[in-house]
C-alpha cells in the first residue's frame, strides 16, 4: 500500500513540473512517505528527519512527511521538527499540491490529516511515474474496520472505502493497454471488498472474475485477506478464476486461540486450519504466506509452543515476523503483562529459524521442475542476470538476455537457496 502511495505521491507531483531524483542535495522538495505499524519503521523516520534537518539549513528545499505517522502524530511532528513545512495524511495525497502553494505563498507550515474528505478518483494510474514496468498495485478498497487489538491502521487510514468495479476494472484496462501483464489488487482487508453491499463476502470473487477478462492481463494477485473472512466463494476463484496465481498472504499472527482472542482476530486456530486445507485442496499447488506476532502481552511459554507447532503442521513457503510493539490509540498498548524484550527477540530467533529450514526444504523440492515466470527486471544481486516470479511468488534468478523484461518465459530451476531459486532458460 504505502509503494502505491508513493507511486500515486510521484504524479501528483508530476502534474506540478516536479521530477523524481536520486540525489537529496539536488532536491527542491522532498517527500518522507512514513509507516507506523511497527514501531521499529516510526523510529527510523524520526532518525531520518534528524538527519534532514542539516540539509533544510543548507537551501530553500520543502520538507514534506506523508502518510501513517503524518496522519497518526499530525501537528506532533511540528513541535518535534519546527523545520518541516508540510504534514499530510493518508488521504491528502491528492491536495498535495495545494499545500505546497500555500507554503510557498505564506512561508508557513501546512497540516492536512482529514479522513473524512473525498479522496479524488484517479484519472491516471500511478504507473506513469515510472519508465516501464510489467507488474502493478491497484487498490480496491482503504482502510479497515477490524481493530485487532493491537493494529493502528484504521486509526490512520480510517474506515473501510471501496472503490466502484467499474473503477478497478478500468484502472486494470488501462495498465494492460500500456504492456502491464499482472496486477496486484491492493486493501488492508481485500476479502471485506464492497460489503456495504447486498452480498458480504461475495463482490470480491465477482471482482476478480471482471479482471479476469480483461484483455492483456496474464496473471493477478491480491492482497491481504482476513481469514475469518476468506469465503467458500473466494477459495473456489484459486479454481476457477484462470489467470489468478496460485499465492495467497493469510495472516495468522498467533498460534494460541487465548491470544488471538485477546487480539480481536475474530477466528480460532481449528478454522483457520478448516480454511487451508479446503485451499489446498482446491488447489494443490497453492503458496502460502502469513504475518506472525511474538510477545503479545500476556503471551505465555505455552502459547508461543502453540504457534510453532502450527508452523510446523502447516509448513508456509514464507512468513513475515515481528515481535510485538505498542502502538498509539490501540486497546493492546493498555494490557498488562508485556513480554520482556530479551524475551521477545528470543522467540522471533526461534521462530524464523525453524521457518528458514522450512522454506528451504520446500524451495529444494523444486529443483529439476520447469516452471512459467513473469521477469520483472535485472537480478538485485548479479548485473548479468535476470529475475522474475512464478505464479506462486517465488523469485528465480536466470541468465539471460535483458528484452525479455516483461516476457513470460519457462525456467528449469537448478538450485535452491533460502528467498531465492536459480534457474535457466528452458
């Protein structure tokens, strides 16, 4: 979400003669796009805010803090840093540029942090900030109405919205008129998509069935879905809707039923289990990912064996990690009994090693197998490489020529690491 935000923050910006450089000292403006889910990324943007200020002394460069933090902290941010000229909030993307005006105009700081405005439905698609690109984001929906416990996201990016189908759709229409061949249907609860509807749980699958026929679109992926609404009718789309890929995000965050309860999650561990076995069965070749929490308050020993002992009946091909930290305006900053530290990073070592050896033997279990990628670009690591994903979101490493950038092509794969694959050309 916050890579489309800052794709959708480059053409605004676009549309005021403002162009995109690599370089701070050269800047006339420069835009922090924050997040604050995790409290480790709200400290690395106030140690970067620090480090800035030496280069706002040197010249007349505007200052501007963007999204979560912007909209959770708001004229904090003034007081912490007088030196910033612009604060704006989740959905003031598209009032950026008036703010800008207003600051060269008045020499005075502007803070805009409203959720409750309409957000302007996008004439263009954030991919004209870029050169050339085959994948996009397309988001379908903001906000959220779930308030786990420990989560600020609805605090920062509001209540749920979503966008009409026939928006998406054309959206999607015109990536593919420009060569995009997948798409990535963005929300913070996708699977909660239209419910202000007359059908819960029922518009996204029609959704993605309307990008399904879009002409030029080979593969779509979405993300992320809630498991206690991920629907009998959306586990069949992995059969039945053809060009969406084999990959889905299924956040768990803990193994114990006690903590799940006490985050607001909403499901037990028993149907979260029901839900991936009816998805593998449905589709045997499925991928699978989640987040997980460590140290929630009150987590006991037990609990933590709890969700190793889910890890290892459900075997993902990867997850995302974090140990708990509290968040502003959230019912878990107030709990007691808060895990220690030490403690803390303790269980994420535990845990993401028993997930590396995890991801690894099922990584190894690929070699010799062709599989269909979508290559995406250079390889990040080997210049005489290249890198694209399987329809299962694994990345694969092969040599090859630089114009099959955006090209569908079939790789053996020949090696195996632990985030990667090494493949070549079939």
């Amino acid at each position: 979400m916050n890579e489309y935000d800052t794709e959708r923050m480059l053409n605004v910006l676009a549309e005021q003669n403002y162009s995109k450089t690599e370089d701070p000292e050269e800047a006339d403006l420069i835009v922090i796009n924050t997040c604050s889910v995790r409290e480790k990324s709200e400290q690395k943007f106030f140690s970067l805010l620090g480090r800035l200020q030496n280069l706002r002394k040197k010249g007349r460069v505007l200052l501007a803090v963007g999204g979560c933090v912007a909209q959770q902290e708001g004229e904090k941010i003034l007081d912490r840093a007088p030196y910033v000229d612009l604060v704006f909030g989740t959905s003031a993307i598209d009032r950026l540029p008036g703010m800008i005006d207003r600051v060269m105009a008045s020499g005075k700081s502007q803070v805009d942090i409203d959720l409750t405005g309409e957000e302007a439905e996008p004439g263009y698609h954030p991919l004209a900030a870029r050169s050339s690109a085959c994948t996009a984001f397309v988001t379908v929906m903001r906000g959220c109405n779930n308030f786990c416990s420990y989560c600020v996201v609805p605090y920062v990016r509001g209540r749920e919205r979503s966008r009409s189908q026939e928006a998406v759709v054309r959206e999607v229409q015109s990536l593919a008129d420009r060569g995009v061949k997948e798409v990535t249907l963005l929300g913070q609860n996708v699977n909660s998509y239209g419910c202000a509807g007359e059908e819960p749980n029922g518009l996204f699958p029609q959704l993605l069935r309307a990008v399904d026929r879009v002409e030029g679109i080979q593969r779509i992926r979405f993300t992320t879905s809630h498991p206690k609404d991920l629907s009998g009718s959306l586990i069949s789309c992995f059969r039945e809707v053809e060009k969406l890929c084999p990959h889905i995000h299924l956040p768990l965050q803990s193994g114990s039923n006690g903590v799940l309860a006490r985050m607001n999650r909403c499901y037990t561990i028993e149907e979260y289990q029901a839900k991936v076995e009816r998805l593998r069965a449905l589709c045997p070749d499925i991928a699978l990912t989640t987040d997980l929490i460590v140290g929630f308050p009150g987590e006991t020993e037990e609990d933590f064996q709890q969700t190793l002992d889910v890890v290892r009946r459900i075997e993902y091909d990867e997850f995302f990690s974090f140990k708990y930290s509290d968040r502003p305006n959230t019912r878990a900053s107030e709990m007691d009994q808060k895990v220690e530290e030490e403690e803390k990073s303790r269980r994420l070592s535990i845990l993401q090693n028993m997930q590396k050896t995890i991801t690894l033997r099922r990584n190894r279990a690929l070699v010799g197998k062709a599989c269909e990628i979508l290559v995406e670009g250079g390889s990040k690591r080997n210049c005489v490489q290249q890198m694209g994903r399987t329809g299962t979101n694994k990345i694969i490493n092969f040599e090859g020529p630089s114009h099959l950038h955006g090209e569908m092509v079939m790789v053996e794969i020949v090696s195996a690491h632990p985030h990667s694959l090494q493949g070549r050309l079939v």
